[in-house]
C-alpha cells in the first residue's frame, strides 16, 4: 500500500466480504457473534475474516504486529 494511505483506503482494497465484515466489527462495533447471526453465517468463520482482514490492516499500513 502507498505511503500514507488510510485506513477507508486500505479498506476498499479489501475483497468485499472481508470489507464488509471489518466494517461491522470496527466501525460499527459488532461482536462477531452479532455478525453471524446478521449474515446467517457460522460465528467462527466471521471470527476467522476478523482475525485475518485485521493482521491483514496491519500489514498494509505498515502497523507492527500485535503481541
């Protein structure tokens, strides 16, 4: 990702599943369980799409990892 690119930026760059997920959880502040229940989709898929698109955030703006 370019230097100085923004969170909205990295988020388009998403697939849009993905994209839309990380929304609800980070924008919108939905529980992964709240998720599931809203798309009709196993929590621990939702739960994998959260873990991954956030390592994936980090990645892309060049965050260090978390601990």
């Amino acid at each position: 990702m370019k230097q100085g690119a923004t969170i909205a930026d990295v988020l388009a760059s998403l697939p849009e599943e993905e994209r839309f997920i990380l929304t609800l959880n980070l924008l919108k502040g939905m529980s992964a369980a709240e998720i599931a229940a809203t798309l009709g989709v196993p929590q621990r898929s939702v739960d994998v799409v959260i873990s991954g698109g956030k390592a994936r955030l980090a990645r892309l703006l060049d965050f260090p990892p978390s601990v």
